[in-house]
C-alpha cells in the first residue's frame, strides 16, 4: 500500500506539474522529485520483501495493509509539508516577502 500510495502522489503531481511546466512558480517539480524518490524507494523495498517471504506477499493481513496505508499517507503528508516549507523560503511569488517588510504607517 505505501507503493501504491506514492506513486498515485507521483503521477497526479507529475499531470499537475506538466499542466503548468512552462510557468513553475509554485515549484511542483521537487514534489515530483521526492514523491517519485519515494516509490522508487518503496518499489527496492517490496522487491526484497517479495524475495524474502514469496508467494505471501500477495496476501498480506488487513491490518499489515491498513498499517502501510498510513505510513504512506505519512510520507505524502511530509512530502507536503517539505515543499511547503520550500515554497515559502524561495517565495517565488513574493507573498512572504511583502508580509515581512509591510511598512506600518
């Protein structure tokens, strides 16, 4: 499940990031980045788990699956939070910035 939950983060951020390629001020190509990291990562992972264990891969209890639901619902929400923290460092649109330096009158 934490594959699956990454790489459908993976290709709607990829369709989002191809719809708005030409402009990219909100800097959804490192979302992409980390999200397809990520289900590489998770693809190695049940690789070995698959090498290691067999045919019961295939059939894993639904607590194991809820389990991995939310561990890949987790990395997704920190992903988020990652490029959100990104996004408002660089500020491409200037919003932080114009916050910070308001002059009061």
């Amino acid at each position: 499940m934490t594959l699956l939950t990454t790489v459908f983060a993976a290709i709607i951020c990829t369709i989002i990031w191809y719809r708005n390629a030409p402009k990219s001020q909100m800097k959804i190509g490192i979302l992409c980045w980390m999200y397809w990291g990520a289900s590489l990562m998770w693809l190695v992972d049940a690789v070995f788990e698959y090498a290691e264990i067999h045919d019961e891969y295939f059939t894993p209890a639904p607590i194991d699956m809820l389990n991995d639901f939310y561990l890949g619902l987790s990395v997704v929400a920190l992903g988020l939070i990652i490029w959100l923290v990104i996004l408002l460092a660089k500020d491409p649109k200037g919003v932080v910035k114009s916050v910070l330096f308001k002059k009061k009158i």
